[in-house]
C-alpha cells in the first residue's frame, strides 16, 4: 500500500509509506522510475489540455502523490472536500470517491502512481468549478437564465493550489457570502427534519379561518409548530396566537398577510420538506452562478419575489414592489447582470418589434387607426400617414414600419425608465397601470420590469450624485421633455430567480416557482446525480 486519503494518518502509516516510496526509488531504479512515472503523467494528461499544460509547465512533477507533507496535505484535503460535497448539493457521484480511494490504496508501480496524479487532478478540478461556479451550465436547463458565469480559467486551480496552503485554498472555493451560509444551514435543517418524518400530515381543508376548530384546525396547529411557527400546544381552535402565526408564515412566504388560511396558503403550507429542500438546493447552485462581487451598491430583482431593492454594502437601503414578464415562454424575464447607466425622465416607447407585428400589425390590418395613440414611422423616422398605407399586404416578417408612444402619463413606460444598455431590451421603468401591484403575483409585462415607486427609486439612485435628489428629479420632470440623466457612477443589476434565500436576518424565505425554472433545474442536479438525503440528528 503505497497511499492513503484518511483524515488521520499513523505515524508508522507515514514511515511505511516512504520507505516504500524509497524502495522504488532506489539509485539504481530511480531513474527508470521517475521517467515511467512521468511518461504516466504525460500519456493521461494528454486527454486534457489544461491539465497537460500545467504539469508540462511543472516539468511533469506531482503535486499529489508524492512522499513529500505537502504532497499529503493535499492528499487529505481533496479527500476531505470530496466527502463532504454532499453539504453543499453537488453531485457526488460525480468524484467518485470510493473509487479513488481503492486506487490510493492499491497504487504500486511508478505508472500507477503516474495515472493516479492525473486522476486526482481531473477530479479535483472537476470539483472545484462544480462548488465554486455550479455543477450545471445554466443556458442548458433554461435558455433564459443567460447569466455569464464567472468561470475561473482551469489551470489556475492547479497552479494555485500547488503554491498555497491546501486546507485554505479549499475553503475558499464555495461563495464566501452570508446567503450561501444561510442556505447551507437551512439544508441542515430541513435533512433532520426529513429524517423524523418531515412536518407531519397535511391539513384536508379548503379554507380555514379564526374562529374554526376541528380535525383540520388541529393539522394545522401541528404543521406550524413543527415548522417553528407556534410555540407546542394542546389548542384546538384557531385563536389569535394561530393568526399570528398564519400571518408570519404568510409574510415568509410572499403571500398576502391576512391571517386567513385560504387555498393559497393551504398549499404553501402543505408543501412537503422534500420539495423546500429541493428549493434550498437549487438556490445554493444559483448562488455558485452567481459567485463574484456584486457591487458595494448594487440592484437586486428578484423575479419570484416581485421586488426590486438598492443594497449598499450588504443591507437593502430601497425596496419596491415589481411586475415582471408574463408567464408565457415569450414574455418571460431573463435572467442576467448588467450595469445600469442612466435613466430617461419622460421617455417615449420604442415598441419592440415583437410586440408591433405580433399585437398591433393585427389590429392595424382591421383597422389603420386602431392603437392610434402610437406614432408609425418609417426606416428614416419619418412619421406616415396611416390611411395611405394598405397594412393587409404586410406580414410578421415584411413590415416595414417602427411604432413609438411619445412622452406622457399615459405612456407605456410611465415617466421613467433606468436603463442598463443590454441585448435582451430588458429595463426597469414605471408604468401607467397601478392596479397590479396590489396583486400577490405580478407576471404581467412583455419582460421588461415595472415598479411600484419609481420616483423614489429615481431619488435613492441620485442621491449620491446630488445635494436634492428629489427636487432636481421633479424639475427635470417638470420640463416634458425627454431628458437622459446619466448616473456618474454606474450600478450593477443583477435580475435574480430565487425560490428560497434569505432575508436581513439570515431567516430562510420561500416563494413560488413563477415560471417553474427551478424545477427545470432541480431535475437537472438530479440527473447529474444529486439526491436528497436525511441526515440524524
């Protein structure tokens, strides 16, 4: 037995190991056997060019299986790591690790020794861009999460962990942020629960309010309590105390705080841990996605959540309420970042042209002055006249025409849009159409996102920049004019799908999967080969 990945290793293991190390290497076999183990290296990291191209660069020297502290160190920290992907969602079986630990146990020629170092290198960086940037490429589950991972180049994990302390670098690998620890506690949590039954039978109700008692009343007091909601009790009416609790449960939930316990919160409240746990994982690969500095100021959408929010350097110093895209695989909002530039005070709308051929051309084909509150133009932008024009001869694909809505209350995107230049044609902007954010669930627009409070946001964005933010908001409003007010210091936006995170004291918050991405991408860590687990405890 040449090596070992234990944690904890035998003196007489380590005086074993190098006078076997030693015996192989003898003076009068040295040679041959540096050279066959390298010729190892070289043959197997053929098949990979970064790997190649870093023990090329390293004169074909290992960095793993040698006798060397440095060597075990690393050794014991890889097989370490490897053991505990499990903690943070990763597809285990990927590594397979009782697999490389039958190989360090039974390695015994310089060759195998050779094959081995490559191996573990394949696996390690294999590891190490699963737990730092995700174990799936984003695009491939849904093709409107077009979020740029910030892959790491390959060869600089090898290069850097070969020149800095093992235990460290691997520490540093998962996203060092309060909301990947929160979610990984959170996992915790839910895998012991899961392993003494989960939250206990569902409540059989349609609707349950104050007042009622019964069977389902008493399913539901269970259910909180093992849910942390309600203090143990032996209460079977709903009385204040189950309100209030109903009421928590709804806020942590994105649902409308009335204390009622109707079909919407029924549901919510009989979804299974194995399913919030699911949520919780998803959300921990979305964090990896998503593993850089965001800016000490930046913006926040999240689509599940239907908010937008300011945070500067951690804390959320804004928030307001957002309509996002519409369900339908068109209208759907992407997933991405971006940096926001400036904002537009009374801006006209340019109609996509989606929307122009898709929705208005019909229209304008049974009747020309139809949508008449927006202006045609041709290629030039030159305004036309609706009636000399014949639209029946036109199709999605042959019309030639641009549509804008000019400057006013009425306008489309109300009397500001922020804009972060991108080729998805994707901004926030205010809106004309108030009702909506009084809805519990805002999937509306053509994708674009519309705010509750644009004015206020307006102001927190220029505060940094003005004395008055508000006032010189207003005055410019004031003009009519379409007016382009650049922001001297440009604001990240990252525009977010999260399904389980965490609020500003670390407690986990659950919303619906509006437009069931994340079940898209639940299954797809399942085919990889992540699985749900109990643990005790």
């Amino acid at each position: 037995m040449y090596l070992s990945a234990g944690r904890h290793f035998s003196a007489m293991f380590f005086v074993i190991l190098a006078l076997a190390l030693t015996s192989v290497l003898t003076p009068t076999t040295g040679s041959a056997q540096t050279t066959a183990f390298k010729q190892a290296i070289a043959e197997d990291a053929a098949r990979d060019r970064d790997i190649a191209a870093f023990y090329q660069e390293n004169a074909y020297e290992g960095i793993w299986t040698g006798k060397s502290s440095r060597d075990r160190q690393r050794r014991v920290a890889l097989m370490d790591a490897l053991k505990q992907a499990g903690n943070h969602g990763l597809p285990v079986a990927r590594y397979d690790v009782a697999g490389l630990e039958q190989r360090l146990n039974t390695a015994r020629t310089a060759r195998d020794l050779g094959e081995l170092e490559v191996e573990m290198s394949r696996v390690f960086l294999q590891y190490a861009r699963d737990i730092q940037t995700g174990a799936l490429v984003p695009s491939r589950v849904d093709k409107l999460i077009v979020r740029e991972v910030p892959y790491r180049d390959r060869k600089s994990y090898l290069v850097n962990l070969a020149k800095s302390s093992s235990k460290g670098f691997f520490k540093a690998l998962p996203p060092r942020t309060n909301e990947y620890n929160a979610l990984m506690k959170q996992k915790l949590v839910l895998e012991r629960l899961l392993s003494k039954g989960g939250w206990g039978p569902m409540v059989q109700a349609k609707k349950l309010e104050p007042g009622d008692s019964g069977p389902a009343v008493v399913a539901l007091r269970d259910r909180l309590v093992r849910m942390g909601y309600l203090k143990r009790n032996a209460g079977k009416t709903y009385d204040n105390a189950m309100t209030d609790a109903v009421m928590q449960f709804q806020a942590d939930h994105g649902l409308a705080q009335d204390g009622v316990t109707g079909a919407g919160t029924l549901k919510e409240v009989n979804t299974s841990v194995q399913e919030r746990l699911q949520s919780v994982i998803v959300a921990m690969e979305r964090e990896r996605w998503v593993n850089k500095d965001r800016g000490k100021r930046h913006v926040e959408v999240n689509l599940t959540d239907f908010t937008a929010k300011i945070i500067d350097n951690g804390k959320v110093t804004f928030s307001t309420r957002s309509v996002i895209g519409a369900r339908d695989t068109k209208r759907q909002s992407p997933e991405f970042s971006d940096q926001m530039e400036f904002m537009v005070v009374n801006p006209s709308w340019f109609v996509p042209r989606s929307i122009a051929t898709g929705e208005y051309l019909p229209e304008l084909q049974q009747n020309p002055n139809a949508v008449n509150h927006l202006i045609i133009t041709d290629r030039s932008g030159r305004r036309i006249d609706r009636a000399s024009v014949d639209f029946s001869k036109y199709t999605v694909r042959t019309f030639p025409y641009a549509m804008r809505q000019p400057p006013s209350r009425s306008n489309a995107l109300g009397l500001v849009k922020f804009m972060f230049p991108n080729k998805y044609n994707i901004y926030l902007h205010d809106t004309p159409a108030k009702n909506l954010f009084g809805r519990e669930t805002r999937a509306y627009s053509h994708g674009c996102i519309r705010l509750a409070d644009p004015f206020d946001f307006a102001y927190a964005l220029l505060a940094p920049q003005t004395s008055d933010p508000e006032g010189f908001f207003q005055r410019t409003l004031a003009t009519g004019k379409e007016t382009q007010v650049n922001l001297e210091k440009p604001v990240p936006v990252h525009i977010i799908y999260r399904t389980a995170f965490a609020d500003g004291k670390g407690r986990i918050q659950y919303r619906r999967d509006v437009y069931g991405r994340d079940a898209r991408i639940w299954t797809a860590l399942s085919e990889a080969g992540v699985a749900l687990r109990a643990v005790q405890g």
